[in-house]
C-alpha cells in the first residue's frame, strides 16, 4: 500500500501544480499571438481548470479504470458546489450576478438533466459521448453569446490585468512542460487510486468520487477561497458553474470514446441524484435571497450536505 498512497499524493501535487502552470503558459501564448482576454478565459482558462479531470478520465479509461473516470466527474460535480462553494461562502457571503442566475445556472442545470437521461440505462457508450461532447460545443457558443451581450469594460480591464506577463519563449515553454507533467501525473495518480482500491476491496468508483475527486477540484478550492480573499466573490460561482458543464459534457464523455461503461445502479440512484439535488439547492440558495446570494449559513448547509455523503459512501461501501 505505500507505493500506491505516495504514487497518490505525488500524484495530486503535481497534478494541481502542473494544471496551474498548463493554464499560465496557455494564456500567455494565447495572449502574446493576440486572442482577447475574453476568449482565452472563455477556452484556454476554462478548459485548463477542468485539465486534471480531463487527464484523469483519459488515464482512468485507457487503463480499463472506466468507473473511476465516471465517479471522476460526479464526484468533482458534487464536490465543486457543496465542498468548494461551501468553504468559500463560510469565508465571505456569494453575491449571484443575474446574468449567471439567469444563464449559466440554468445552463448547467439543463447540461445536468441530459447527463442523467444519458445515465439512466446505466450505461456511457460512444453516442451518449457524442451527445455530450455536442453539448460541450453548444455551451461554448452560448458562453460566448452570453460575454458579448454582458460585456463590461471595467471587468475586461481586470482580466487583461490578471493574464500573465510571459515572454512567447517562456510562455511555450510552461505550457509543454504543464502538459507533460498533467499527462505523467494523472497516469501516477490512476494508477495509486486503482491498487489502493483493490487493496481495500472498494470499487474504483467510490475512489473516483472520493480521493480523486477531492483531489481534482482542489484547483477550484484554491480559485474560489482566493477570490473571496480579495473580494472578487462573483468569480467563485462563475467558476464552479463553468467548471460543473465541463466536468459532465467533457470529463464523463472520454470514457465512452474508449471503450462501454456498464454502471452499478447507485450511480445513478445515489452519486447523481447527489449533484442534481445540489445544483437545484444552489439555484434556490441564490433565487430565495434579494439580492441573489449564497450565505454564510447556506454555505454551512453545503459543506454539511458534503460530510452527509461522505458518511453516506462510508456507510453503503462497508456494508
């Protein structure tokens, strides 16, 4: 067991720390040749955040671990929303913007429902993966319908400020060596998650949903507690939202471009119906309060709503 635990946590570290740098060298490059800082948030910025996942679910598929990369993407979901934006609403209340309430929640809410349709004969093949990844491509073009009808200046001028200043040189180079890394690491961190799975006698998913997912989103936890840090709250949300649609039309889809996924029931029945019923809690919390925001008591019922199904994995995997 200690190789795979430590095979695990190097495995994460450089997982959180090669995505940071992937996303750094991405945005510069993007920026040196000219893209406009809205597009790179809306691809490169957006696509770098949900790489671990992504890297992940290759490695997990191409290596017959098929439910880990599924639990994967639910188990970031759910966490994102009750673990992330739980912790980060206990530091400082989330005001809702309304162009998020009224476009991006409803987004990830519909990009949810159709996951589950897909979900329900238990089973992920290529066209439930073509489906999704079709999604994918309508969300980016709503995503950047939505930027241009909500342009703001002030907020742009604040993104071009926040891109790195890199020369192309340097810029070319942190973005190999991140994906380098991302792909090495994700391979380590497949393989440490499958032998302590075995060794334990759980399922790779209940790993996928648990460590890997936990340890996947910590790039979101980071993101999330610093922008509240430095009162930038309404980049939290954005975050998570835009993160959650990756994870299902994008994270999830790999498995079924690989090989056919057969799902255990509870995949369904437990793990799914845990990121739907957090993602209608997330629309209320931000519909019932004026003007739109996610509390400090909100966030208190998120982060408890997460330790409940932790409790509820522990409980049904030792059973």
């Amino acid at each position: 067991m200690l190789y795979p635990i430590l095979a695990l946590l190097a495995g994460l570290i450089l997982l959180v720390w090669s995505a940071d740098r992937f996303v750094i060298g991405a945005a510069a490059t993007a920026k040196n040749f000219g893209m406009s800082p809205m597009l790179i948030g809306l691809t490169i910025v957006s696509f770098g955040t949900s790489a671990p996942e992504i890297l992940v679910s290759i490695m997990a598929a191409t290596s017959d671990a098929g439910e880990l990369a599924i639990g994967n993407a639910l188990g970031s979901n759910i966490a994102n929303i009750a673990l992330v934006l739980g912790i980060t609403a206990l530091i400082a209340p989330l005001p809702v913007k309304s162009g998020v309430l009224k476009k991006e929640l409803p987004l990830l809410l519909g990009i949810t429902l159709l996951a589950g349709a897909l979900l329900i004969d238990f089973k992920l093949g290529l066209i439930d993966s073509c489906i999704l990844i079709i999604s994918l491509a309508v969300c980016l073009y709503l995503f950047s319908r939505f930027q241009k009808s909500a342009s703001n200046d002030d907020q742009i001028g604040e993104e071009e400020e926040e891109l790195p200043e890199l020369k192309t040189s340097q810029a070319v180079f942190w973005l190999i060596i991140g994906l380098l890394i991302l792909a090495g690491s994700s391979k380590m961190l497949v393989w440490g998650a499958s032998e302590i799975a075995y060794s334990m006698g759980v399922s790779e998913l209940v790993v996928g949903l648990t460590i890997v997912a936990i340890g996947t989103s910590l790039p979101e936890l980071a993101a999330s507690v610093a922008s509240a840090l430095k009162n930038h709250h309404d980049i939290a949300i954005g975050n998570v939202v835009g993160s959650n649609i990756f994870n299902l039309a994008a994270v999830m889809a790999v498995p079924g471009f690989i090989a056919p996924i057969t799902m255990d029931t509870e995949v369904l029945y437990r793990d799914y119906a845990s990121m739907l019923g957090l993602t209608l809690a997330l629309m209320a919390f931000a519909l019932w309060q004026k003007p739109p925001s996610i509390s400090r008591f909100e966030g208190g019922l998120l982060a408890a709503a997460y330790a409940g199904y932790l409790f509820l994995l522990y409980t049904m995997t030792i059973a």
